[in-house]
C-alpha cells in the first residue's frame, strides 16, 4: 500500500510538471502528446461508473439542484457578479475530502478562497492564457482522475472540443465547472447543468450611510438548464464578508 500510495504521488507530481510545462510553453506538443497516449493506454483508467450528485455545501443551492452538481458533468456558472462566490463555497466542500483544480487565467484570487473556507494546500492551480493551453489542461486534468473538481474559464472552442471535454468529465467521473459571464452555443449544448447568478442586494453592516459597513450580498441563482430537473427555479443566497 505504501509502495502505490508514493507511486501515485510520484504521477500526480509529474502529473503537475507536464501541465504547468505546458502553460509556459504551448510548443511542447510533443509532452502533450506522449502524455495523452500514456493516459490512454492505461488499463486501470476504464470508465468510472458515475454516481449521485456532488454536494456544495450550500443549503439553499442544494436545494435547487436536487442534491448538488451532478457528478461527471460539464456545468457553468454565468453572470457578471456572484459566481465565484458559488464556487468558493463549492471548492470549500471540495478541499475537505481531496484535490480540486483550477485552471487560471488571471481572475483567481486565492485569498478570497481562503476566507470562504478553501484549504488551499489542496488546490492545483494552473496558470493558462490561450485557449489552447486551457484545452490541453482541461484534458490532461480530466484523463488523470487526480481532482474530483475542475474549474476552467470559458473559451471560445469547437462543439467537437466541448464534446470531448464533457464525454471525459462524465467517463472518468468528474466535475467540470466553467466559469463565464455567457455560455455561448457551444457550450450551452454539451453543459448538463447551467446556473446564473445575479446580484439580488447589497447587505450593510450597522446603520445605513457614512455609519455604515459593507457586510456582504444577496444572490439570485437561477436554473437555466438541467438533465432531470425543470428550468426557471431559482434560489436567493447570501455571501457574506468577515
């Protein structure tokens, strides 16, 4: 047992080197490749039968979902405000059982996670500027099966590249959520689950003018679409600060 817990560190390491090689350097097809054909060829990378929903942590979000994100999905979170707080509380949940991934592009603060609860010491984030480098990621990522949890931003890909990345995240089980201001059509059709999320109020602290503090906002997170479940619910959430 010691021996397969070291050798799969080993690969989660090398795992992490290839990507974060591959971020600074999209030249390195070759790496990508030979990688990709590796994972393929595994045999103890069969299919992963998917099971129940993954459970954010969020009582009124929840609700909605009937349980929580569907596990191996694609799923976006849209809208201009409030969807990183909706996955701040979702990585929270995340980081208290395993590893989440997150591929960056410049938006991540990762102090913010730390204050909604994130143990940031299980969190692989992968700096990516081009959509190219955030679909060879996503991939690899999804292949391995070392995070139960990917976050990605949303890019301007063929339907074929969504396909692909929803047909891997629902074989090997895992979550990927796309963080975007709009679906566009493409990822619309391979999203089994679509949330938006907008600002319903701001919440103040004490007395209300030069008195007062800012304590937070409300949500409202609206189902757009789901594989079981009726769109047009909604729920209202709170996002408070510290």
């Amino acid at each position: 047992m010691a021996a397969l817990a070291a050798s799969q560190l080993s690969e989660n390491v090398i795992l992490s080197d290839v990507i974060l090689s591959l971020s600074k350097d999209e030249g390195r097809r070759e790496a990508f490749l030979a990688l990709k054909a590796e994972l393929s060829g595994r045999p103890s990378l069969s299919p992963q039968p998917v099971e129940g929903t993954v459970v954010t942590a969020i009582p009124e979000l929840d609700r909605l979902l009937a349980g929580g994100f569907p596990s191996g999905s694609v799923a976006t979170l849209e809208g201009a405000t409030g969807r990183w707080s909706v996955a701040a509380g979702l990585i929270a949940a995340m980081t208290r059982k395993g590893l989440v991934a997150i591929l960056d592009d410049g938006a991540l603060y990762p102090p913010s996670l730390a204050e909604a609860g994130v143990c940031l010491e299980r969190v692989l984030i992968v700096p990516v500027r081009k959509a190219l480098e955030v679909a060879r990621a996503a991939d690899i990522l999804l292949r391995s099966r070392i995070c139960r949890l990917i976050l990605m931003p949303a890019i301007a890909l063929r339907d074929s590249i969504w396909t692909r990345l929803a047909t891997l995240a629902h074989r090997n089980g895992v979550l990927l959520i796309v963080m975007a201001a709009r679906a566009g059509a493409a990822l619309s059709a391979a999203a089994e689950l679509r949330l938006h999320c907008a600002l319903e109020r701001i919440i103040m602290r004490g007395t209300h003018g030069l008195w007062g503090s800012f304590a937070g906002f409300e949500l409202c997170v609206n189902l757009r679409k789901h594989k079981h479940l009726p769109s047009g619910h909604q729920t209202n959430m709170r996002a408070l600060s510290s």
